[in-house]
C-alpha cells in the first residue's frame, strides 16, 4: 500500500509502520483520522482501501494453516471483525465506494482523492511523476495475524496431475534464481530474494526503492513445498514455492 504523507501531517497521524501490517482495528482508526469526508464526492479525502477481495487475499485466514479448512477460519472473530470494521469505513464514506465505479484508486490517489490506497509498485511512477510526497507499507491483517505481504506469486506452480512436471517445475526453478536478476532489469519491480536484491545494490539511491525492500522484509519467508511426482531421468531436483 501507499500513503500521501502531506495528508497524514495536516492530520497530526503518525505514519503507519513500514515493518509490519496494521491489524484492521488499527487500520480503521488511522484511516478516520485522516480522511476528510464530505457530502460532495469530489471534495472529498477519503482513507483507506477496502476490496472486497483483501479480506482473503492471505489464504490463511480463509482455509487455515493446511489450506484444507474453511469453518474455524473463514468464520472466525477475527475474519468476521475485518469485514465488520472495513465495510464500515466505505458505508461511514471514509474510504471510496461507489466513486469507483468512475475511477480507479490509483487514480484517485494520484488525484489526492483519498490519502492511502492498495496498490502494486508498477504505479509508483505515476506517483512520482504526480510530485507526491508518499510512503509504502504492507497491507492490513486481521488480528493476531503475521505480517502479510502479497507478490502475487501464488499462480506459479503446477498441478500434481500434470503431465509435464518436468518443463513445469523447470520453468518454476527459473523463475526463483536466474529471473530473479533479470526482473528488475525488464520492469519496476525488485527481485523477490532480498538477498539478489543486494548483491545488484537495488535500490541505492531511490528512497522509495529502498523502502519497499523494508516491506518486503517485514512479510513472513516463504515457504517451499516438495512435489512428489513422476520426473524425467536426469531432471534436476525441484520445488515450488507458495
């Protein structure tokens, strides 16, 4: 996520944390400190980025530890309280709703139409171009949650029952050491290893680099998961991440 910094000083907020996710509860209070609500959506500061979809974008929380649970979790106070305390924000108009059926909130912050918004790296352009004066850090949790922070690497793997394990899981090994170089070097985006990270010097010089790598620092590591399946002779050993 990103934060309008000139915002946050005019409200007297302290900055959120750059090294671990705001639980909901907390998210909420921040965001009805700063936003500055008004009748007239185009006057409006709005706080704070509530989709639908961020309330489960951490599997966890949804199927539990193993992925293989919904009751316990997808019903949990926690979970339950996230929703409550987000929806609240949009139907209290502190964060945008139905404005974005008109724009999307990107734009909107570009447009400092709200203060903090869920967004990816790649827009970080923009935001500069724009001369805005903004921090990262990671998104909200639930209570009692780790830190999260999303790559969007969960569609990188391969089913159990496909046929062709060995290009697969290749291609999935190629993904998590030698593009790891080259990913910064073809987009915006920094290496996923933090170690790759420094050993090019990402970042040096670029405040805003730098601070996504503390971001990305302050998430939980990754966790490896050995698929047993059928390899061609030879093939190097392989593994997926998730």
């Amino acid at each position: 996520m990103v934060f309008n910094k000139d915002f946050f000083d005019k409200a007297g907020a302290d900055y959120p944390p750059v090294d671990r996710s705001l639980e909901w509860p907390e998210y909420a209070e921040l965001c009805r400190q700063v936003a500055q609500p008004n009748q007239d959506p185009t006057k409006a500061v709005y706080c704070g980025s509530v989709p639908d979809w961020g309330f489960g974008i951490y599997g966890k929380w949804l199927f539990g530890p193993d992925g293989r649970r919904v009751i316990g979790n997808m019903d949990s106070d926690e979970h339950i309280e996230a929703w409550n305390v987000g929806t609240a924000l949009v139907r209290d108009k502190i964060a945008p709703g139905q404005i974005l059926n008109t724009v999307a909130e990107p734009d909107l912050f570009t447009q400092k139409g709200t203060a903090m918004v869920w967004t990816d790296f790649s827009f970080v352009r923009d935001y500069q171009a724009s001369g805005l004066n903004f921090g990262i850090i990671p998104s909200p949790v639930q209570s009692d949650s780790v830190t999260f922070v999303d790559t969007w690497t969960t569609a990188w793997g391969t089913f159990v029952e496909s046929k062709n394990h060995h290009p697969a899981l290749t291609f999935l090994q190629f993904l998590g050491t030698e593009a790891q170089y080259i990913r910064p070097n073809v987009s915006v985006d920094p290496p996923l290893s933090l170690k790759v990270a420094e050993e090019i010097n990402y970042g040096a010089g670029d405040p805003i680099k730098q601070e996504y790598l503390k971001v990305l620092d302050g998430g939980p590591s990754p966790r490896c998961s050995f698929l047993r399946c059928r390899r061609a002779r030879g093939s190097p050993p392989m593994y997926t991440t998730r």
